[in-house]
C-alpha cells in the first residue's frame, strides 16, 4: 500500500485552489471558507474526505461551490443540484458533495479511488 504524504495538503491547496462560492446578490453577506488546518494522509485507491466549510456557518444549498484541480473541474455543486456535465473525465464517478449539511454550510468534498494525479 502506498502512502502519498502529505497528500491531504497536496489535494487540499491544489484541488481547493479556486473554490468558488457564489450568492444570489439579495442574499449576499461576508463569510470566510474554512479548510483543513493540518495535512491529510490517504492511501492510493483510499477515499479522501476534504473538510471545508463557510463561516459564520450559513447555508450553501443556493450558492455556487466549484472544486478544482489546476484547471479542471472536479466537482460542481450549483442551486441545490450537482452539475456534472462540465465535470473533467479523470473525476467523473469520484467525486461527492457531502450533501447533509450543506445546509450548515458544510461544504465537503469525498474524492473515491484517490489516484496520484489527485495530489
């Protein structure tokens, strides 16, 4: 088994490196986006659980949440629904909105079949 170290922080800062979180302008308020303080290890083939949330906690079930990797979309949440359409084919089938507290502003991102091109 192997042990990319520290891939939590390599997945986090790269895949994380433009998340974007959009509000209707009504409903537009300052919040920051919280991310994981420490580094994350996972073993290839393992299933990655990257932590974010918004604080002051609010809900993001009608915001716009993108997850990338470099340029490529990983992950696309918009208006309640995932949007996969746009999704880049080495995520397609890997990826999951933890979808039970978006409410809460919990924005979590699972990553299934973690592959060294996650890092």
């Amino acid at each position: 088994m192997d042990i990319l170290c520290p891939l939590g922080a390599c997945l986090f800062n790269s895949l994380i490196a433009f998340l974007l979180l959009m509000m209707p302008k009504m409903a537009l308020g300052q919040f920051s986006v919280i991310g994981p303080a420490g580094s994350i290890q996972i073993s290839l083939g393992g299933e990655a659980e990257l932590p974010c949330y918004l604080t002051p906690p609010q809900s993001a079930q009608h915001m716009e949440v993108l997850w990338l990797q470099s340029t490529q979309v990983a992950h696309l949440y918009r208006y309640g629904e995932d949007q996969l359409g746009d999704q880049a084919r080495d995520y397609q089938g890997r990826t999951e909105l933890l979808r039970d507290a978006v409410t809460s502003g919990n924005i979590t991102l699972e990553i299934l079949n973690v592959r060294l091109l996650d890092a």
